[in-house]
C-alpha cells in the first residue's frame, strides 16, 4: 500500500516538516502500526496544506463528493472548501491536528481528532479548538479525504 497524498505539496518535504504540526498543546498523536503511521503523517500533511492555503494539495486530495460540515453545523463541498483558500477570504495563522486515534478498515478509515486553529475568514475571527472526525479513503493507491466533521469543544 503505497498511500501518497498526491500531487501538490511534496509529500516528503510535508514529512521532514510534519513534526511542528502534530504536536500541540504537549499532546503527541499515536499511531499503533505502520498503517496508522501513514494516516496520521496523511492528516498532518492536510493541516500543513490547510494552513498555507495550498489549493494544489486540497483539489488532488478532496474527493469529487467531498462534504465537510463546519462546527457550527454548515454544510461545505469540495468546490467551497477549496474556494475558501483560492479566494483569500481564508487566512490561518495556525492550523494542526492532534490526539489522533486512527480506525483502519481496508481502503477506509476514520481519523478522529482534535483541530486548533488561529486565523480570520473574510475578517471574522475563526479561532478554537474542534473535535473532528475524518473520513479517508484509498483511490488509486492515494489516501483521499471524502468528509470531515467539525464539532466545537466546550470549556
């Protein structure tokens, strides 16, 4: 199982650079196997793209009937997530996910996690901290994002 992201970023620049993003707050994400390794290093590498606004990465890596509800219960496709980043109305100052459990089924899995993030869309502040539950998929020897799900924690 070869397991790339794709094209756009550089998957093992996104690697050497990996370490800065899956360790927030002092919490370190564990991966139990090889498997589970390269799904977690496969979110690092979206949060990486998240954060720079590399829509490169995000068109190669969302699949065509991606669907991302946000933590307050909206509903984003493919095309307005990507947009989001391609317009400039998305800046992030930080971006990472963490405290990572990965459930591995063949050519699915389900990351569940926690999302930080600091930044601004369209002006408005857009920071916190969200539970997250990703959904991942195996095209064509690449692991692809088909949804993700947002939820706000409570203090």
């Amino acid at each position: 199982m070869k397991a790339t992201a794709s094209r756009g970023i550089d998957w093992l620049m996104m690697m050497a650079l990996m370490p800065s993003m899956l360790v927030v707050g002092g919490s370190v994400m564990k991966a139990d196997n090889a498997a589970d390794k390269l799904l977690t290093d496969f979110v690092g590498a979206f949060a990486l793209a998240e954060l720079h606004g590399d829509t490169d990465f995000l068109e190669q890596t969302l699949t065509g009937d991606f669907l991302a509800i946000g933590p307050r219960g909206f509903k984003l496709t493919r095309e307005q997530w990507i947009e989001r980043h391609a317009s400039g109305d998305l800046k992030h100052t930080s971006f990472a996910w963490d405290d990572l459990r990965v459930r591995s089924y063949g050519e699915a899995a389900i990351v569940t996690g926690r999302q930080t993030q600091q930044g601004a869309y369209k002006g408005h502040d857009i920071g916190g901290e969200f539970r997250g539950t990703l959904v991942a998929v195996l095209i064509d020897d690449n692991w692809r994002i088909a949804g993700l799900h947002l939820s706000p924690l409570c203090a």
